[in-house]
C-alpha cells in the first residue's frame, strides 16, 4: 500500500469483558488510493444496528480462540472473505466501548486491520444487504463529509459522518474510520 497506518500489534492485550465482538477492517489499494470493504447491515427487528454500514464483524462466540478468530470467522461467515486465504493482517485499531441506551452491557468491539492481497468475490450472508468499497482518500480529505440527525428519546443530536453512494456511515464505524486516519503516517 502507498499509504501506512501505525497500527497497534495484532497480539496487544484485550481486557476482559463478558460481551466482545471483533471487526475486520479490509484495505485494499485501488490504483495510488486505499479503499476500505463496508457492509450494510440487514434490517432485522430487534436488531440495534439493523440497516446501518459497518465493517464486517460480529460477537466473540465460546469456540473463538481470541478475538481476532473472531474477526476472520464473522467476515467469512457475513462477506463470504477468508482473510486467512487472501488477506494479510497488519494490527489493530483502538479498542472500543459501546454506550448502551438500556441496562444491557456494555460491548467492547475490537477492530483489526487486513490488507487485501488478492482479487476476492464477496458472498453476502443473510446478514448484508451490501458490500462496498469506501475510497479512503476521499473520505480523508473531507469530500463525504456530513452530518447526520439522530433522535434518541425527546434529545435530537448531529452526529458527524459520511455519505457515500447513498449510505451514511456514522457512530461506531465512523469513529473507528478516524482512528484508522489519525494513524495514516
């Protein structure tokens, strides 16, 4: 890649937590410019993230060796993506902690960096209605810029985000999309 992002190591500690999930963050390089694999989500009821754009991933299951089996297991199972095949892992981002709105636990999301090696079809399970590819150095000099309206409860909130291609990428995956930025060397 042309770009290079400090990234910490894949085997840094992971504290525990009763609930974690994992996510894979896929590069890939389009021409000079890093692109970046995101799914929309499926509209499930019940669902807390139904429709939204993330990164493939998903919940630490008990027959998970670590968090990064995680990662790989929930992008083949969600994408269709064996990253142990056709990717090579790089690190990790920061880790991240969800704020729950109910007396659920809170979520400790773990994000690990993959860079494409080779040309992949991507198999949506019955969890993505979409895969696409995000031009990172668009999205990093400001070009899908926006901000999007959230009501939670009576309180209205302007989150930033980017729009692309008709979807709004925001919250979690927004936030994990700067992280991967501030480390872009």
């Amino acid at each position: 890649m042309n770009s290079r992002f400090e990234l910490e190591p894949l085997r840094a500690r992971i504290d525990p937590h009763p609930r974690r999930a994992a996510v894979a963050v896929v590069l890939r390089r389009n021409q000079d410019d890093p692109e970046v694999l995101l799914m929309k989500r499926a509209e499930a009821p019940g669902d807390r993230w139904s429709g939204h754009v993330s990164f493939p991933g998903g919940r630490e299951e008990p027959a998970d060796d670590s968090m990064f089996v995680t990662a790989v297991r929930e992008t083949r199972e969600e994408v269709g993506l064996d990253l142990l095949q056709a990717a090579r892992p790089l690190g990790r981002l920061t880790t991240t902690n969800t704020r729950p709105r109910t007396p659920v636990r809170p979520l400790v999301i773990v994000p690990y960096v993959f860079e494409l090696q080779k040309p992949v079809t991507l198999e949506l399970n019955a969890e993505a209605q979409e895969a696409f590819w995000l031009p990172l150095g668009a999205a990093f000099t400001g070009q899908f810029d926006g901000i999007h309206p959230y009501r939670m409860g009576p309180v209205r909130m302007n989150f930033p985000c980017f729009h692309y291609a008709g979807k709004t990428i925001w919250g979690l995956t927004y936030k994990m999309l700067m992280d991967l930025k501030a480390r872009q060397t």
